[in-house]
C-alpha cells in the first residue's frame, strides 16, 4: 500500500509540474507573438531597404552605361578623325603623284 501510495504521489507531483510548465508556456505566449510581430516588421523594413538598395544600383549601372558608351564614342570619334586627317594627307599624296606622272608624261611628249 505504502508503494502504491507513493506512486500515486509521484504522479500527481509529475501533474501538477507538468501544468506548472504548461501553464508557463502559455504565460510565455503573448510575448512569443509580439516578438514574431516585430521580426515580421523588421523583414518588411529590411525588405523595403533592399528595394531602395537594387533601385540605386540599377540607377548607378545605367550612369556607368552612358558613360561607357560615351567614352566609347570620344574613341570612336577621334578614331574617325584619325582616319579623316590619313584620308586627307593619302589624297594629297595621291594627287602629288598624278601631278608628276603627268609631268613627266609631258616631258616624254616633249
């Protein structure tokens, strides 16, 4: 009896602890869920952030798109004059080169 007794008091011992701990996991609940709400609103800031964050750098590889386009154009454009300036000074080569064939042929027709 003296067993059986005290194996009835160590299960109302072990209820009563265990609705201790129950009771303390739901005291524990609000604060559960306001710490979920303010993790849920610090997602939102970051997320907000993030948004502003690949905005700015969408915004910045545009800028380094146009600069390197006219970067690319300068190049472009003075290697056009380059080519514009051994133009001109190939015509004139050209044009020295005819003038004394011509001259030449003049003095053989002479």
């Amino acid at each position: 009896i003296k067993d059986e007794l005290s194996e009835v008091v160590d299960r109302k011992m072990q209820n009563f602890a265990r609705a201790d701990v129950v009771e303390e996991l739901k005291s524990n609940i609000p604060t559960m869920k306001s710490a979920i709400s303010q993790v849920s609103k610090n997602n939102q800031t970051l997320f907000g952030e993030i948004k502003s964050i690949k905005v700015y750098l969408e915004a910045e590889a545009k800028s380094v798109s146009t600069l390197q386009e006219s970067i690319e154009n300068k190049a472009d454009k003075a290697a056009l004059e380059e080519l514009a300036k051994y133009s001109v000074q190939t015509r004139a080569k050209i044009s020295s080169q005819q003038a004394l064939n011509l001259s030449q042929s003049n003095e053989l027709q002479n």
